[in-house]
C-alpha cells in the first residue's frame, strides 16, 4: 500500500466532525433557556483504530535466504492494522460494516476481512489472504553439498492468495438461501530437480496455479429439525515448467557413466493439468424426543482431471537399458475419473442417573481409474529409440468407523468417560502393464481401539481432565499409518488467586509397526506450563509459558539412489519458552505511557540442533486523546551447529502511530 494513502486513511479516520455553529438566540429560546438539555444517545458512525508506520531493518548477518524462509519482514511504510465499524443510523443499505485488516505492505502474511449486514434481509463476509512464501534452505534436498555447492533443488519463491465470500439471504427466517465463492491462486519460481536414468539435473521452474469453489444452497431451522443443501463445484487448473537454454549442467552424479560423462545442455518440459468437479453435500440433525438428538451428513463428489506433459531435452543423457543420446522428444497425455462418496450418522442419548450415549457411523469411498498415452523419441550418435506406451491403472479405497462413547456424571465434581471405536476398510491398487515397486498392491485395516477419559473438578478454582485411547497390533494402510498405538493426554487449569491463572498439559503419542521391512517406532512426548498473572489494579500484566518435547523415530526406508534398505533414525530435544509482560506507567502531565516487553526462544538437540531467539520490546506514548505513538524493537537470531552456513541475525525497528475514533 503506498504510504501516501495510509497518511490519507489515517487523517481520515482521526478527523473529528466539526460541531455546528450556534444559531442566533431568539426570545422564544430565552424563555426555554431554563430547559435541562437532553443528552444525545447516538452511537458514532465510525469508531475503531488504525495502526500506521514505518520498519527498518538492519543488514541481514549469515544466509539472507534462511532470514526469508523463516522470518521474511522487510523495510518500508507498512499498514499495521486497522479495525473499525461503520454503522448507518438510517439503516438504508445496511446496518453495520466491520473491517479488519493486518500486515500490509509488502509483509509476508496480509489478511483482510470485512462483514456487512441488514436486519432480516443479508449477511455477507469477504476474506482475502496475501501469502508470500519463501522456502531456500541451504541444506535441503542438496546433494551438492558435500561439493561446497550450496543450492536446494526443492525451493520456492511463491505467493498464495485465496479469497472467499459468503452471502446470505434472509438471516434470521427459517430458511436461509445462501451463495459462495472461494479462490486459491498461487504463481511463482524455484528450483526442481529433472529427472533422467543415471542423474538429476537441477534447473530453474515457474509455477502457477488456481483453484475455485462455487457453492450454493438452503439452510432450514426449525425447532426440532435443522440442516441444510448444498450443490457446488470446483474447478482446478496447474501449470509448470522447466527451462533451461545453455549448459553444460552436470547434474548430481560427477563420476563419468562407461566412460562418459552425462550433462544437460538444454531443456524445455512443462505440464498442464485441467480438473473440474461437481459435489452435493446435505445434513440434517433432528431432535425428536427431549432426550434423544439424531444427525446425519451426506456427501458425494466426482472430480474429472486431464493431464499434459511435453519434454525436450538435450547433452549427453542415459537411457537404460545402455543407451547414450543427445536429444530426446517426450509426449504425455492423461485422464482420471474419481468419484468420492461420504456418509456419517449419530445419535446422543441422554439417560437417566446422568448418563449420556453418543453413537456415531462414517464411511468413505473412494475410487479412482485412470489411463496415460506416451511417446518418447531419443536420439544419439548410434541411431534412435522410439516408445509408445499404454498405462491404465486403478485405485479403490473404503475406510468405515463406528463409535459408542458412554459419559456418567458420577457426582457434580466428576464425569467420567469410556469408549470404544472399530474402524476397518481396504485399499487396492492396479498398474497396466506392471511398473515400477508396486503394480499391485491390497492392504485390509482392522482396528479395535478402546477409548477413556474423565474430567475431576473437586473445587471450583481447579479443574483436571483427562483421556486416553490404544488399539492393539493390527492391519494399516501405509508404513506410518498408526498401528499399535497409545495415545493420552492430560490438561490441568488452576486459579491460584484472583487474577493468577496456572494451567498445565500433557501429550503423548507412542506407535510401533513391527512388521520386518518397516521396524517403525515413534515416540512423542509434550508437556507444557503456562500462567497469566493480571492484578486488578490493572498496573501490569504477564503471561509466559513453556514447553518441554522430546521425538524419537527409526523406520526402515528404501535408499532412493539404489533401492537399498536403510534405517532412518531422527531424535528432537527441545525447550520452548514465551513471556510477555504489559506495565502501565504512571501519568506524566496527562499521559499514561504503556511498555510492552519479552519474546521468545526455541532451543533443541538431537539430530538437528536449533536455536533461535526473538526478543521484542514495544512503547505506547498517547499524543493526544485519540492519538498514539508506538515504537517496536525485535531482534531475530537463528542458528543450527551441524548448518552454520544458515545461521543469521537481523534487527527490526518499527515506528508508527494509532489513530483513534
């Protein structure tokens, strides 16, 4: 946003409404003089605050793309905030415009959100989000590296925005039309990797895609029965390519191939792929006895996608069996078909003795069939190779889940809950003719999974609940799927006095696939503390927590090079830490400056060791009564022993002012 216009909305919004001059007394007015005047009860038209500045930010120290990925903030003017509510008194087109807007400016994450209404005739939300996403770290996906080569082979430097709006018709009637548009667009570059037989060549890519939802339907709300209709659809379009105009590029491999050495001297490949779908959704829930409620939802979907796919490439590539070439022609074309159907139902029983019985029922099905036609013509000094190849393949999956939970409130201080959930389903795969590590492939799932919970409060200022669920060793889907799992976890809240609040929780998620190519153990444990300490005199407040984690994982994985099986191993340590305290100074010549202090750190060990500090300082000096100056202080440190190249260091220095009405 150009600063000139924020100095405009700014002025705009802290102008105050001149009052009217005094008309001429007249002799009529002098015998009502005497009159008490009656004081005016009309809300403002516009109230709210907007938060306007300007940031500097020092020179980067250490790797200027790791500062991106992670952090992102640059100079210039900036629009901190801004929220505010515009009310018409007339009430002609609306009753009332809420407006929030945060981070604009060039920042790397900025929202908008505006809501207007009128009475008994519409409702409408829009949304619009502006993402910038940087991903470069050095020590990613680079093979390179042990070469002193420093270039991540995986990286973006992308922008996402989605935008949404939301329309209804006749809020407050028991029946509701209603409208909505949602859009998901993304474009930018990189870098990807382009894959031949034998090496991987890094190059440059763009990216560009977009995605919109259209959806409509009734809502109906009744006193016993409530739900809605739906019809929508989507449609998807993805667009991508590789280009490189001059080499020679080596590629990942440096070790000459029988004698030769393999390099890319050109490329051009690029793929578009076109999706549209429609989907009907509907939910109903029904309350047809004062201590029964009934539910269902109702889902269907079928997406059709096309893709395309266009290759030319030139050097001295392999293509196995043996066969060096210097110019390759590669065509591809495909189509999918994926109908979806879900479906899910449940009841809640309200028993006597304080009793309660929730029974649920989901199921979800999936199948997908698709079909490719490619061509690929390479030539070399010995004479050329053409392929035309037919590829079919088919993937069908069901997944089905029932659950009884039964909550007894044993005493008012104690509820307590027990469960039981059975989930099974089946997943096939087909590949025509067969390729690749598997053509065909069907797993079964079977799972019985006993659930468990409580929730004590013996006095009114502590509260602790509790809950807990495990399935025994059964079938999964996929080698990371939860197999024989544990899962618990605990919550503590406790008001030590008034104005002091502790709270405390625990996570754990424990899970072992013993089957012998996968030997997968997972453990994750969490505990954390927090309080918020606000003392009625309203002099200070703080508020800080911590958390203590710990990871451990080991699972047998396939070597991507040669298809060799390795053990996988991966361990995380780590402390986090926040506090943030608000002091209120006293009154200097009628104003009451405010500080605002802490920040935060994360500090790990194990396989990956990380540090990183953001301390933070702000000062609020009121200038006048609807007039505020701030001044921000942050400071951004990073680092990683094992990665030093990624370390960085960088300050951030904000000043601005809140305009007021």
């Amino acid at each position: 946003m150009k600063w000139w216009l924020m100095v405009a909305m700014a002025a705009r919004l802290g102008a105050q409404t001149p009052a009217p001059a005094a008309a001429p007394q007249t002799k009529a007015d002098t015998g009502a003089a005497t009159a008490s005047p009656v004081p005016s009860t009309a809300e403002p038209w516009l109230t709210g605050s907007l938060d306007v500045g300007y940031r500097w930010r020092t020179d980067v120290g250490g790797s200027f793309d790791t500062y991106r990925s992670v952090v992102n903030l640059g100079s210039g003017p900036k629009l901190l905030g801004a929220d505010f509510t515009i009310l018409d008194p007339k009430h002609r087109y609306f009753d009332r415009i809420d407006i929030r807007a945060y981070s604009w400016g060039d920042d790397p994450y900025g929202t908008f959100h505006l809501h207007a209404v009128k009475k008994k005739l519409y409702d409408f939300n829009a949304d619009y989000r502006d993402f910038a996403y940087f991903n470069f770290l050095p020590s990613f996906a680079d093979p390179l590296l042990a070469r002193g080569i420093i270039l991540d082979q995986q990286s973006f430097d992308t922008r996402r925005r989605f935008t949404s709006f939301q329309l209804d018709l006749l809020p407050g009637n028991w029946l509701v039309p209603y409208f909505g548009y949602d859009r998901d667009a993304g474009s930018g570059t990189g870098i990807a990797t382009f894959f031949t037989d034998a090496n991987q060549f890094p190059v440059p890519n763009s990216l560009s895609d977009t995605t919109n939802q259209y959806h409509g339907g009734l809502r109906f709300e009744g006193r016993r029965l409530h739900g809605l209709i739906e019809q929508g659809g989507t449609t998807f379009k993805d667009n991508e390519s590789l280009y490189q105009a001059s080499g020679p590029n080596y590629g990942d491999v440096n070790v000459p191939i029988l004698g030769q050495t393999l390099f890319l001297n050109s490329v051009l490949a690029a793929y578009g792929i076109r999706a549209d779908s429609i989907y009907s959704k509907a939910i109903l829930a029904y309350n047809p006895l004062s201590w029964l409620d009934l539910y269902g939802q109702f889902l269907y979907s079928r997406p059709d996608s096309s893709a395309n796919y266009q290759q030319a490439a030139a050097g001295n590539l392999l293509q196995n069996p043996i066969f060096f070439y210097n110019g390759q022609l590669f065509i591809l074309g495909s189509e999918a078909l994926m109908p979806h159907t879900t479906g899910s139902a449940g009841a809640e029983i309200r028993l006597p003795h304080k009793v309660r019985v929730t029974q649920s029922w989901l199921t979800d099905r999936l199948d997908n069939a698709g079909s490719a036609v490619s061509h690929n013509n390479v030539f070399g000094a010995s004479g050329s190779q053409q392929n035309l190849a037919l590829l079919t393949s088919q993937l069908s999956s069901s997944y089905n889940k029932v659950e009884t939970d039964v909550f007894w409130q044993v005493y008012s201080h104690l509820t307590l809950r027990a469960g039981y959930r059975y989930e099974w389903g089946d997943a096939s795969q087909r590949i025509l003719p067969p390729a690749g590590l598997a053509s065909a492939d069907d797993v079964d799932l079977r799972r019985n999974v006993v659930l468990g919970g409580f929730t004590f409060r013996p006095w009114q200022r502590l509260t602790i609940t509790g809950e807990a669920e495990g399935a025994p060793d059964d079938q999964a889907y996929f080698r990371t799927s939860l197999h024989n799992y544990q899962t618990a976890r605990a919550l503590v809240r406790y008001q030590a006095a008034p104005g002091i609040t502790v709270s405390g929780n625990f996570n754990l998620l424990n899970n072992q696939n013993p089957a012998p190519n996968v030997r997968g153990d997972y453990l994750a444990r969490q505990a954390s503390i927090s309080f918020l300490w606000s003392p009625n005199g309203k002099r200070f407040d703080m508020l800080g927590s911590y958390t203590r984690t710990t990871l451990f994982s080991d699972i047998l994985i396939l070597q991507p090079q040669n298809l060799v099986p390795a053990q996988s191993i991966y361990r995380e340590n780590a402390h986090t830490a926040t506090l943030l305290a608000n002091l209120n100074l006293p009154h200097l010549r009628g104003f009451a400056p405010k500080i605002t202090a802490g920040g935060s750190l994360f500090i790990s060990s194990g396989s990956r060791p990380t540090r990183y500090y953001q301390p933070n300082a702000t000062v609020w000096l009121p200038i006048r009564k609807n007039l505020k100056g701030f001044a921000e202080w942050r400071y951004y440190g990073f680092g990683e022993p094992f990665y030093t190249y990624e370390d960085f260091h960088a300050h951030t220095i904000t000043l601005g002012v809140r305009v007021m009405r």
